[in-house]
C-alpha cells in the first residue's frame, strides 16, 4: 500500500481488491493452539479399597501405575500477512509468517521456501537470502533482522513458543496488473515427520518416546502476491464560512469539505470507495453531498453513496473502477459546527 | 510385615509367591485379605485386511496429549470370610479429563468427587460452584470416582473397575 498518497480524515478503501478470501483469512489466523501436558511429566495412580471383613474395616492400596507424557511433535505455520501488494520487477518482498510449536516439547524446525505453486499467475523468485527471522518484531524485513541458513541457526521452539519468519522473493519483469503469486513456507522438525501416531523411540526430550502428532511433524502454508501498480492520489481540502460572513470556525459556521481522487499511474483501482467520517460536533448539510458536481442523496440506495450513521457519522462515496483516463474525481459536502 | 499379614493363612501366602513368581511387575497386596491390582492400558485400534475395525487394549507405559489411557482396577477376595461394604477409590490426576460416561463396574453403584475425594455423589447430583455461580458438574471437575459394591465380595470373587481419561 506504500504507493498509496492520502490526506486529511478520507482514505481509500480498495475492497479487498480481487481476492475475497484475503479477507476471510484475517479473520480466523487467531486461533490459539493448546499444548497440553509437559514432556517427561509422570502421572502415579493408585486405587484405594476399602471394606469389612468379620467386622473390621480395612483399608488396602493398590501397586502405583507409572504414565509418562511422551514427546508429541506438531507444528503450525500461519501467515500473518496473507497479501502483499506488489509491483513487477520489485526486490526482496517479504511475507510474513509465524511457526509455532504445538507439541508438548522443546524442538528443533527446519524451513524451506517454495514458491513454484499450484493456483496462480505467476512464480515469485526466491531472493538470494530467502529466509528471515523478524528479529526485531516489527513485523516488516529490516536491516536488523537475521537471515535464516538451514542447519545453522534452525529455530529451537519450546512448547508453544513461535516465531516470526519472513520468506523473501522477486517480482518477475513480466507480471501485469490483478496477477497472483504463491509462495509457501514450510517449517519442519527435525526429530522426524511421518502419519499421526509414528514413533521415534527415545528421542523425545530427555530420551522419552516422540510421536508424531496431528500436524505430521510439518507445518506449511502460503502468502500471496498480487501485483497492483496502481497509485492513487487523495486530497482533501477544507474552507469554512462563518454567519458574519469571515471565516472563523466558530459554532454555526459551515466547513465545505473537497476530496479530490486520481489516478496516476496506469492500472485500475477496483471498486474504489472513499469513506470519510465527520469530525465530532459537527453535523452534514442534508443531501450537500456531490461526486464531479452531481448530487448524491444522504440514504442509503442504489446511487454512487450516503452519510452512513450506522456506526461513526461517514460520508460514503463510491468510485467504481477508476482508471488514469477516468481523470479526478471531485466529492464536494459541507458540514456545520456544533 | 504388619499385624495383619500375620494372621494370614498358609495358602494366602503361596498364592502371594505365585503370582511374584509369574509376573515381576504384577506386584500383589494381601496384607488385608484382599488381593488389589490396578493396570494402565492404551486403545489400539487395527483395521484387518476386510476392513473390520478393531479396537484392543494393550500395555502403555508413555502418552502424548489427546491420548486416552484406561485404568483397570482387578480385586480379588483371597480370604475365607466375604468382604463386606467394599469400596474402590482411584483419583483422577490433574493432567487427565476423565471420558464422560467411561467409568464401568459389575455389581457397582458409581460415584464422583469434585472436592478432592472428601464427599460423592452420582455426577446427575454434582454442582460446582465458581465466582458465586453454580453449575452442574462436568467432566472435567471430577478428581475421584469411586466403585460402591452392591453386594458382598465372596471368598474367592472378583471385581472389576475401569475408567477412561484424556491425557490433557
């Protein structure tokens, strides 16, 4: 979104774009994973019995069972930014994922990069260091975060401890505007993969029995690229009228507010909406709202937008797909001091 | 040795040494004329080549989280007197979620505790109260069962208790 200029309260709201399962993403990527009971904990059980015989209570204990919680190796990964906008013959863009250990022990996970998938429009190129951790937690690849070189620093996760990941890749010369690309992280244990239920003997930690859990051992999953070169412009301008005719934002003065929109760059930016919620103590002009000099009715109905009051009091206005031929987009509305 | 081994028979204590003799971990009481033995088992579960599905009990010794372990307690009269009011107690470890509906005994009237074994109840009869809300009992609250015989233990019979839990 980095190309994206805005100004003042309005912003652009690009629908999710193409891709509508981007967006369903976000909303289920919190699941919590719990871990269970430590590796090498022991469980002792023994039975009690009590009863009478020939009139004398008696109490008797059972021998004591011995349980040991095994090592039980599972691992998920998670995309934490399951779409980044791009642009062709960008560099180094990154991907961001987090691998959490699901099992019940301390373990060692290997990662790989692939990004020849299955399901889109183009192969992303691995970078020439296409691993790396978010070290510094910002969320975003920086200078200080560490390259990942496989059998050198391979992660070790305790028990439901993650860690953030970044794979890294090229944008091809030759992808245009609305194409997709895959690319897949896949972390993996070291101790061993396999179906649920397969036994490493011993090598859990401590030397107990590790046993593969529901997860396989490995965990992968997928970020998307798309590229989008459009940029867009956003100005926002204010000019305020005051009842003595001057221009003090004073109570009862009236603020006329233009949002001008453009696109400069080639590309089309989908279902472009913009939303601008009033300031506080102030209220809209009734039906003051216009797109490019035409009037737009304050309800919500089938034309180009509204002041939606659902929620915070917003100036709603549609754009559709606009283009760099479609020139700027002018919205015009005015509000009064409370 | 107590007080009461003494006063065991010369039979009781053969059949004591046999058992040792046939099994080194099958460790056996009798101090009290009751023979009392519990075992951990885990579900295995087999397809055979006509796809029939079979679901056995074998030794375990280790679990992973989510799996089940199966407790089974054997009690045997070994005196010449019927044992009366018998009464097996087995605590629910911490780390484990007892399996609703798991617990089974022949001849027995099946009981809960939610406080650490000092009252029981039938789990319909069982409340929990927490933040000044009570609840009904749910699996998850049980700390003990226990096994209530209906009947006298004969010389020479034998009971079974069992229950399943989750390793959590």
């Amino acid at each position: 979104m980095g190309k994206t200029r805005a100004s003042g309260s309005a912003a652009v709201r690009r629908r999710c774009w193409h891709i509508a399962a981007g967006c369903l993403a976000l909303l289920v990527s919190a699941e919590a994973f719990a871990v269970g009971t430590p590796v090498g904990t022991v469980i002792q059980n023994t039975a009690t019995v009590d009863f009478d015989l020939a009139g004398t209570p008696i109490t008797l204990q059972s021998n004591t069972t011995i349980v040991t919680v095994a090592e039980r190796i599972d691992v998920v990964v998670t995309p934490q930014s399951p779409q980044t906008l791009v642009a062709a013959n960008d560099t180094n863009r990154a991907l961001l994922f987090t691998v959490t250990n699901t099992g019940n022990g301390s373990e060692t996970f290997s990662l790989a990069i692939e990004s020849v998938l299955a399901g889109d429009d183009f192969d992303p190129v691995p970078s020439v260091t296409p691993i790396y951790f978010d070290t510094d937690g910002s969320g975003d690849l920086t200078v200080g975060d560490q390259p990942y070189t496989a059998g050198n620093n391979d992660p070790v996760l305790a028990a439901d401890a993650s860690v953030d990941v970044f794979i890294v890749n090229d944008i091809p010369g030759t992808v245009v505007n609305g194409n997709t690309g895959l690319s897949q992280l896949t972390a993996t244990s070291l101790t061993g993969t396999g179906t649920p239920g397969t036994e490493y003997a011993g090598d859990g930690d401590g030397g107990v029995d590790a046993i593969i859990g529901t997860t396989g051992g490995e965990g992968s999953d997928t970020g998307e690229y798309l590229v989008s070169d459009v940029v867009i412009s956003v100005i926002k301008a204010q000019a305020v009228s005051d009842p003595q005719g001057g221009t003090q934002p004073e109570p009862g003065a009236t603020i006329t507010y233009t949002i001008t929109v453009e696109v400069t760059s080639a590309g089309t930016a989908t279902a472009s909406e913009i939303r601008d919620p009033l300031p506080t103590f102030t209220s809209l002009v009734a039906n003051s709202i216009t797109l490019n000099a035409a009037g737009i009715s304050d309800a919500i109905d089938a034309d180009a937008g509204e002041y939606d009051t659902t929620g915070a009091a917003t100036v709603v206005v549609r754009l559709g797909d606009l283009t760099q031929a479609d020139g700027v987009q002018t919205i015009i509305f005015e509000v009064t001091i409370d | 040795m107590s007080d009461e081994r003494k006063g065991t028979t010369m039979r009781t204590l053969l059949s004591v040494i046999l058992l040792a003799a046939l099994s080194a971990s099958a460790y056996a009481q009798d101090e009290g004329h009751l023979n009392v033995r519990t075992v951990v088992q885990k579900e295995q579960v087999t397809v055979n080549e006509t796809g029939e599905v079979k679901t056995e009990l074998v030794a375990g010794d280790t679990f992973v989280p989510g799996e089940k372990v199966v407790y089974t307690i054997t009690f045997r009269n070994i005196s010449e007197e019927p044992a009366e009011n018998v009464v097996i107690t087995n605590p629910i470890s911490g780390e484990l979620m007892y399996v609703d509906g798991s617990a089974f005994g022949p001849g027995t009237d099946i009981q809960f505790s939610v406080d650490g074994g000092q009252t029981f109840a039938n789990s319909n009869e069982l409340t929990v109260t927490e933040g000044g809300v009570t609840r009904p009992a749910g699996a998850g609250d049980f700390t003990h069962i226990r096994w209530v015989m209906q009947q006298d233990l004969a010389a020479g019979a034998q009971g079974v208790a069992r229950f399943s839990a989750i390793l959590e």
